[in-house]
C-alpha cells in the first residue's frame, strides 16, 4: 500500500531540502556487485552540531512528484523536526532504481520491496549519517509513512541489523504511520519484534491500511522494547498531510471487497501526531 497524495503544496510554507547527496544502499547482496547510489535530501537545524538526526522513508508514491519535487506529506517532516534540531535525511529509494510511483502494481509485482531494498537503503541512510561530524552518531531514528513504515518495520525487527553495524550504532527509535500490516504478518509469519522502541500511529477510518492487522501484529510482539501506539477517530490514510482534501481513490480497488480507499488531511489528528512525534524523539535521542 502506498501514502497517497496528490501533488498539493502549502505555498511559502513549503521548504526545500538544503542539500541533495548521495551515499551507498547496502544492498550489494541482492545485486551480487556494487551496491545502488542512493539519493537523499538533506533538512538541517541552526548551529554546527552534532545533532541527533532522523531518516525518513517514503511511500509507494516515492519522494518525488512528477516535477521533481519532494512530496510535501515527506517533506514537511524533513521540516518539522529540522526545526526542533534534528538533523532529517529523506532517502530516495525509486528514483535511483529508475521508478516513479509504484501505488498501481500488485504488491507482489513492486520492484521495490519493503522488507528487501528499502531497509538497505536506510541502512545505507543511517551509515551516512554516521560519517558526518555534524551528527551524533549514536543518536539517528528512523520515520516512515504506509509502505516506507513497512520498510520501517522490517528494518527494525529483531535479527535484521547487519553484522557490521554494532548495536550501539543501531537505529534507537522508530516512527511508523499507517503500515500496511497484512504484507508484515505473510512475511513474518505473525512474528515479529522491534530490536527499538517505536511509535506507531494510524486513523481508525483507515480503509487504505487498515488498523486491524496492525493491532494484532503488535500483540504478537509481546517480547522486547515499548511500543507506543495511538489510533485517531474519525481519520483516514494520510491524515498527517499538511493539505490534502478527503479523497476517494477511485482508481483503486482493494480486497477483500474491491473497494476504493479514502486519503485525507485530519488538522486535528496531525497536530497531536506531530506532538507526539516530537516528544517521542526528545525522549528516545536526549
């Protein structure tokens, strides 16, 4: 399941990355050569640092709209918490792989998978971020929204760090928005557990990625760190958009009934979201 958005802006308010830059997916295993050059947008605070800093992972929209420009429901992120001194690296794992948006291919057929080349690349994202004087090393989250908090998920999970990485370079915090949990419970086989504490946060009315699965997901994850989670009333898939008017996709049709799911801005449920988010980070990276 993708974030879907369309390409809406909120005019001044919005904000370029400071700086695009490139580093290494680790995902020369399943190329069996060198690993994909990724492509990442850099939001930086005021001041020189070391910052504690926050890897973003994107839907199955990608990064970038038609025009190459960052999808604000992404880039208000990068935005946000540069601005309560987070260092914010958006990590681009389709443009680098020749792909726009993959919403419209069967889960199966996405070229990019959540639980193969995305945790890669945020590998790849927190690697780099560890090679900067300007962020504390010991202090990188990682933030994901629908397939990217997929990706999320299966980056986290117990037994998924790299060999190379020593736990105490390990990612210390995870953010997830409306994952799509049925994929995570096929492929987990109902079991799964953070190696992180992780907020989890979702819209009751989520007919794009429902709640459900997600509830019983983390039922089964009795074992490990904390999960924090909060499911909003009344609000749908995206709701953390900073403007996005309540959508039918009508040219998308999803099991078991076939149908068309609901995407949309909720002002309310977005400013508590980003309370939480923010309080959660200053907790887990202090």
């Amino acid at each position: 399941m993708c974030a879907a958005v369309g390409a809406l802006f909120i005019g001044s308010q919005t904000v370029a990355a400071q700086e695009k830059v490139s580093f290494p997916s680790t995902d020369g295993d399943l190329k069996g050569d060198a690993p994909t050059t990724i492509t990442g947008y850099l939001y930086k605070p005021a001041g020189s640092g070391p910052f504690a800093a926050v890897v973003g992972i994107h839907g199955c929209d990608g990064l970038l709209d038609e025009n190459g420009e960052i999808h604000p429901l992404y880039g208000q992120w990068g935005e946000i918490l540069s601005s309560k001194g987070y260092l914010v690296l958006l990590v681009d794992s389709f443009q680098p792989r020749g792909h726009g948006s993959i919403c419209e291919s069967p889960i199966g057929g996405f070229p990019v998978l959540p639980d193969r080349e995305m945790p890669r690349d945020a590998f790849g994202g927190m690697n780099y971020l560890r090679s900067r004087p300007d962020v504390r090393s010991d202090r990188i989250a990682i933030l994901g929204q629908s397939y990217g908090a997929m990706a999320l998920i299966f980056t986290i999970a117990n037994g998924a760090l790299p060999k190379d990485v020593p736990p105490e370079k390990d990612f210390r915090a995870a953010v997830a928005f409306y994952p799509a949990c049925p994929y995570i419970l096929r492929q987990t086989n109902g079991h799964w557990r953070p190696r992180q504490p992780m907020l989890l946060l979702m819209g009751e009315s989520d007919n794009y990625t429902p709640v459900a699965p997600c509830k019983e997901v983390i039922a089964h994850a009795e074992e490990g760190p904390p999960i924090d989670t909060h499911f909003y009333p009344d609000t749908y898939h995206a709701f953390d958009h900073p403007n996005l008017p309540l959508t039918v996709r009508t040219g998308v049709k999803l099991p078991p009934d076939g149908h068309s799911p609901t995407v949309g801005s909720n002002p309310t449920s977005r400013a508590d979201a980003i309370n939480r988010v923010t309080q959660f980070l200053a907790k887990q990276l202090q």
